[in-house]
C-alpha cells in the first residue's frame, strides 16, 4: 500500500505480463547514479499520500491478519479502537513506508528524464489515461514498444480488476479521515509534513495530489 519502483524489461507478452522489477531505495540510487544505466535506463516511482498510505495500510491489516511492520498483530490491532490502532499504524509507517519513499525520492530528482514519478491516486482519477502516460514514457526508450504493443497493453488494462484484498470500502477511508482530522495526536502532524517532501500539495481543502490537475477536474473534487 506504499509505493513502489519498477525497471522495464522487454515487452514480450507471450513470455508474462509481470514484466517489471521492484527495487528498494537503495538499489534505486545504485541504478540511478550507475554510469551503464543512466542513459538506457527507464523507472517508474509510485508513491502515495503518507495520510492515505496509514488508512489504506491499517484497513488491509485489520482485514487480512498480515500486519507487515505494524508491531502487533492484527488480533491485537483489531481490538483496539479505530483512532488508536492509526495511531499504529502511523507510527509504523513513519519509521519504514515514508523514509523509503523519501529516499527513493531523493536519488533522483522530478527533472529526471529517466524518471517518471506518479502519486497512486493518477491511477484511481484516470486509469486508462495514466497507464498510457507510463508506456508512453518506457517507449520512449526502445524501438520494441510499438503501437501495436501499445494497444494491445491498453486493451488488457481496460478489463483489468482490483484485488479485492487491497480494496478498501469508501465509507471505512471516510470514517478513519474523520478521525486523523479530529485527532491532536503528535503523530499526525509528522505523517502530514511527510507530504511536501514527496511532492504533494493540496489542491483544495482535503484534496491532496503530486500532479495537476483540470479545471473540470477541480469542480467535481472539491467542495466550493
């Protein structure tokens, strides 16, 4: 539910469709700074709104008994009150997801051409839209993505459907939201300054995206 990076391999579709690697922030900054890669190699950087990564990541956790680095487990996590297991699940997340993110972050900057760096929440306001923006970018690279691929690429994404495990109801999302905004726990404060470091801004109260956004867009998202 945090984030992730991702290095292209070729597009062979009789081969698999898992066709990408995930690489942690440390071998992240050895591939950014490599001299080998750093004309050839293309990365994909998704990360999320620290605030949405604690909801998202407490929900799943209560929900599927796999509580990753929360340090409970999810019995004892579930017995807790909602406001107090994000409190949690917060401070579990500022000592492993955010510092990821951030590092990753760090070794390689938004200017980056070899670099395309996405909120997740580009996938969830225009699927389709963002997905051709991530092949678009990796074609950029090599004469193998075709226009073909591409269609083809696209066409399996427009059937694609979400794990129900790491979908979250809206009403939970809403209800927890309600709750860190009402909470003066210390520890919301920090996971909110996390947002600026990672290249998030409020577009209107509550509504916070790395990019930017339409006018129409804007209308149908926030509150006038």
């Amino acid at each position: 539910p945090g984030h992730g990076s991702s290095f292209h391999e070729a597009p062979d579709w009789s081969r698999s469709l898992h066709l990408y690697q995930t690489f942690d922030s440390d071998a992240w900054r050895a591939i950014v700074s490599s001299r080998e890669t750093q004309s050839r190699v293309r990365l994909v950087h998704l990360v999320r709104d620290p605030v949405e990564t604690v909801i998202s990541g407490y929900w799943y956790h209560c929900r599927t008994g796999d509580t990753g680095t929360v340090p409970i487990d999810s019995e004892a996590l579930v017995q807790l009150d909602t406001e107090d297991g994000l409190e949690v699940e917060a401070a579990a997340v500022l000592e492993s997801t955010i510092p990821e993110m951030q590092a990753a972050a760090g070794a390689a900057k938004d200017s980056d051409r070899r670099v395309l760096r996405l909120g997740l929440e580009a996938f969830t306001d225009d699927w389709e839209g963002t997905l051709a923006r991530v092949w678009d970018f990796l074609a950029d690279s090599s004469e193998m993505y075709t226009e073909d691929l591409r269609d083809q690429f696209l066409d399996l994404a427009s059937m694609a459907t979400p794990d129900p495990e790491h979908v979250t109801a809206r009403h939970s999302k809403e209800v927890a939201r309600q709750i860190i905004a009402e909470s003066g726990a210390a520890v919301w404060d920090k996971v909110r300054a996390a947002r600026a470091s990672i290249g998030y801004r409020e577009l209107c109260p509550g509504v916070w995206r790395r990019e930017a956004k339409t006018d129409q867009w804007l209308d149908k998202h926030c509150e006038s």
